[in-house]
C-alpha cells in the first residue's frame, strides 16, 4: 500500500469534480477511512431545518402523487440513466467515504441501477386486487394509492444503496423522500442529491424537493421520526437505533419499516461441497471488513468436516490482502473508526474469555496511518455459543463452533436474537429442506449453497427478531410505500348487506 503517495482529500476533489459536485462545508466533517484525512464538510441540519424539509416535501407529494405512476417511473428512468454515467465515480466516492474495496463500492452503484430498473418495472405493475364479493350487483376490489413523505435513515455500511432501495420505489409510488444519511457518509449523499436534481432537470416537470437531504446525526433523525407529516420511517441502523425509533414512530401511528442489525450464520454439513463454501464462507466474513448487515458472523461445522475445513480457512485468513480498498486485488479495507477497532478488541478480549482461540485481529498499518484502522480479520474457534457470539461485532470476527446433529445446529443458529440472513452447505436434500422448512432457519433470507451475504435486489430484504422485519428492495416491498383502500361498488337496484343481515327499515 502506497500511503505516501496517497491522500484522500485529493482524491476527494477530484471525484468531486467529476460529478459536478461543491461539498458546501459545515461543522459534519467528513474522513475517509483510508487514511483518516478529511474529505469535505456540510453543514448539520437543525429540527426546524428537518421540519421545513418534510413539510416541502409534503407540498411535492401533494403534486406528484397526480402524475400517473408510470411517468413517475419515467423519472426513475432517468435517475438510473445518469447513475450509468457516473458510476465510476459515484463507486470510488463510496470506497472513499466509507473504506469498501472498489470493486463494492461500484457494485454498490450498480444496486442502485438495478432497483431503478427494477421500480421502472413496477411503475406499471401496481396491481390490487379484485376480489369475490357475496352481495348480487357488487363488485370489490382493491387500490394502491402513493402514501405520503418517506422518511429514510441510513447506516454509514451502505451509504448510497439503502437510499435508492427505498427512494427509487417511493418515487414510484407517488411518495416525497427525505433523507437522513449516517453522518459518517455525507458526502456519498450529497452527491448522490446532485446526480438526482441533474435528474428531475432533464425530467422537467418534477415538483420541487421531492428528494431531498437532511444532514447529521440522532438529532437529524429523531426529528425526522417525530414529525406527524412523515407517513413512513424506513430505518437502517442498529438494533439500538431501532429500539429508540420504533416505540417514537409508534406512539404518533406512524409507519416503520426496520432494517436493523444481523448476526448471521452458515451451517456447513457432512455432504457440503468444501471448495465452494471455503469461498463463501471468505467473501460473507471478511468482505466490506465484515462491517455488513449480512457479514457471516457465527459458523457451525459439522464434527466430521471440521479438520479439513477449519484449518484451511485459517491459511485463507492470514493471507488475505488487507490495505488501501482503491488498490487492484485488495479484498479487505478498513474499519470504518477507531470506535470500531476497539469494539473489535473488546469483542475478542470477550471471546478469550468465554473460552475461545482467537488468530488473528491485530491491528495493520498503523505506522503508515495513524487514524486509519485496518485489521487483520479474526477466526475465532469457541467452545460452543456464548454471551459474545450472540451479540453483533460489526467488525471481521468470525465464530467456529463444531456441531454433531442438524437439529442442535439449527437450534443453536437461531439462539441469536437477531433473524436476518442464513445459509446452509450441503448436497444432501433433506438437509437443505429442512433449513428451508418452517422448523428451519429462521431468518429472512435463508440460502442453500450460497452465503448470507450479497442479496440481489429482486427478493424482498430484511429479516425477523431484533433485526427489525421490515422488507426492502424487491418482490412485494413496494406495498409498504403505498396505502390500500378496499372499495365496494354496488351497481344493482338493491342494498343487500354482507353477512346476510337483515335491517328492514320500518
Ligand atoms: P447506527 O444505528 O449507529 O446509525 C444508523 C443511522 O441511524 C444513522 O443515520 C444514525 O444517525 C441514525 N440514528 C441513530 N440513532 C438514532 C435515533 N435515536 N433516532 C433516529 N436516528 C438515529 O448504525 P451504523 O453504525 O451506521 O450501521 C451499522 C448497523 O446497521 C449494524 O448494526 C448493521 O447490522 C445495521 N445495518 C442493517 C441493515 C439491514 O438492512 N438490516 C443494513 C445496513 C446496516
């Protein structure tokens, strides 16, 4: 790694450039984790500030939820339009921020591409239902209409995608986005804000601040969760953040759709095939630093495949290349803080504790950059689940446990207060099924031969438990950005009511 050579906030001007961006400053300094530097600031938004978003916003719903979804879908179009032009850019500007190699930094932007081609899609497929009624001369059915202001938080591990799962749906609902980044990430959306006003110009008749950015921090957000007028909160973040978000939307009747923390599994059977799990079970583990929401974080082996898979993943682990995530071929980069690396050391000082062999987790680089914080990734063999394997080290740890029958593997994968993503190894069919099946796993994406990790954007995301249960992306999610209305039509002479009562008038 060439830190000499390197400085981020050079790097920063010139991604800005490209874009077409000018970072305004303001007291949310944002640093690139690649070397600590300083990358540009903007400026915090006070609760009026958020306030006077939403109620804009609010007026720009009022417009648009009128124009016909699929000229709404015509805008999204476009979005994904300028997004292919900017990719290069927009990707490295998201490894800069928030340290991901390059290589997930664009596929980050290609997430975005997808969901727009994909909400362009259902901009035309907004379907109800219609639907048997008992009454003669009735007809009922069922209409979708766009709901109101999207208010959406972000966490810094995903900084631009999160957004555009929930904003690019929105929009095609009919809805008015308010955005409240990680304030570890501004800057990925600020510039993410300029790509869609360039947009809504070449688009032409969008209303005013249909998408728009509040900056900070839990202030930011909670006057986002708290205002009346904000019909939806759709949060990414952690189990903490969710539990203080939840009961506050809840107690004004709002709507939340949570997508909180993971502590995601893999069960490698007797029959599974071992090359391709080796390379599974690496790229869920240490890929993004293992600071993803789906990271593979608690690995059970089968007794009788643990001694030629184990060892071998410890070889993968100390080899691994760790350093500057814009370098070809680098596929771990660093913490996103020191907050970070120290969570990481608390978390294995624990798993020591609780009976564990720890290789690896040393601290790299630090002679080269300072306020960088890179990391060896951690294999950690534990004697069996404990305090510390059941709780989210959003950093590169993983837990090997031995299992002996699959019923007590499954058992032990969903001791974990947290359900969002699973996986199985195996070749054997009723060991998958059985990891499907009802008494199986129970995350919200459950894979077969597959890891957890790296979702495509057609499935609906999110899982159960303390992760939250929201969905997000594809499949049906787009019903919770719209509100449904039963309608009855009668069209016959009489007014038969349901349930054959009788209400003769006298
Ligand atoms: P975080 O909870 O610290 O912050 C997330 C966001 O919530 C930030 O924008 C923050 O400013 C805001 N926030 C924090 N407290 C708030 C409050 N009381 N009211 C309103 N807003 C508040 O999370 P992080 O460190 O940025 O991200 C890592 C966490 O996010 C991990 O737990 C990870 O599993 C989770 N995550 C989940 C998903 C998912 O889809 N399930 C995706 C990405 C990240």
């Amino acid at each position: 790694m060439s830190f000499s050579s390197f400085r981020s906030s050079d790097e920063a001007a010139a991604l800005f450039a490209r874009l077409g961006v000018t970072p305004p400053g303001g007291d949310l300094v944002s640093r690139s984790p690649i070397d600590g530097g300083e990358i540009g600031a903007v400026a915090t938004a006070s609760a009026a500030d958020v306030a006077a978003a939403v109620e804009q916003a609010h007026r720009a719903f009022a417009a648009w939820r009128d124009v016909p979804a699929p000229r709404r879908g015509e805008l999204v179009r476009l979005f994904g339009a300028v997004l292919r032009e900017e990719k290069a850019a927009l990707g490295r500007l998201v490894s800069l921020e928030a340290g991901k190699i390059l290589q997930e930094g664009l596929g980050e932007v290609q997430e975005m591409i997808d969901i727009c081609d994909f909400a362009v899609g259902l901009s035309r497929q907004l379907y109800g239902l219609t639907i048997a009624t008992e009454r003669p001369g009735h007809r009922m059915m069922e209409t979708w209409h766009p709901l109101g202001v999207v208010g959406v938080i972000s966490a810094f591990n995903f900084p631009v995608a999160v957004w555009a799962w929930n904003a690019c749906l929105a929009f095609v609902c009919g809805d008015a986005v308010v955005w409240k980044p990680s304030e570890k990430t501004p800057l990925t959306a600020f510039a993410v804000q300029a790509l869609f006003e360039r947009t809504a110009a070449r688009f032409g008749d969008a209303p005013a601040r249909l998408s728009q950015v509040v900056q900070g921090g839990r202030e930011a957000g909670e006057a986002l969760v708290d205002h009346p007028r904000v019909a939806l909160v759709s949060a990414t973040g952690s189990t903490r953040m969710g539990r203080a978000v939840a009961p506050r939307v809840a107690a004004r009747f709002g709507r939340s759709l949570l997508e909180l923390g993971g502590n995601n599994g893999m069960v490698v059977a007797p029959s599974a095939d071992l090359a391709l799990a080796e390379r599974a079970i690496t790229f869920a583990a240490v890929g993004t630093a293992g600071q993803r929401c789906t990271t593979l974080r608690r690995l059970f082996v089968h007794d009788s495949v643990f001694d030629a898979l184990v060892p071998r993943l410890r070889q993968i682990w100390a080899g691994v290349p760790v350093g500057n995530p814009l370098d070809d071929g680098m596929l771990v980069g660093p913490l996103i803080d020191r907050a970070a690396f120290e969570a990481m050391q608390a978390a294995l000082a624990a798993a020591r504790e609780q009976g564990g062999i720890v290789e690896g987790g040393d601290r790299l680089q630090a002679e080269a950059s300072p306020d960088a914080w890179y990391v060896r990734p951690a294999i950690v063999t534990m004697p069996g689940q404990t305090a510390i394997t059941l709780t989210e080290t959003f950093a590169p740890i993983l837990y090997v446990m031995r299992y002996l029958g699959l019923d007590e593997a499954i058992a032990a994968h969903n001791a974990a207060p947290q359900g969002l993503a699973s996986s199985i190894f195996t070749n054997d069919i009723r060991e998958a099924e059985t990891f499907l099946s009802a008494a199986g796993s129970d995350c919200g994406i459950v894979n077969v031969n597959i890891g957890p990790s790296g979702a495509e954007i057609g499935g609906a995301f999110g899982g159960e438990k303390e992760t939250g249960g929201g969905r997000e992306s594809g499949s049906d999610a787009w019903r919770a950005y719209m509100r449904r209305a039963t309608n009855t039509i009668n069209y016959s002479r009489d007014l038969p009511l349901a349930q054959g009562i009788n209400f003769n008038m006298p």
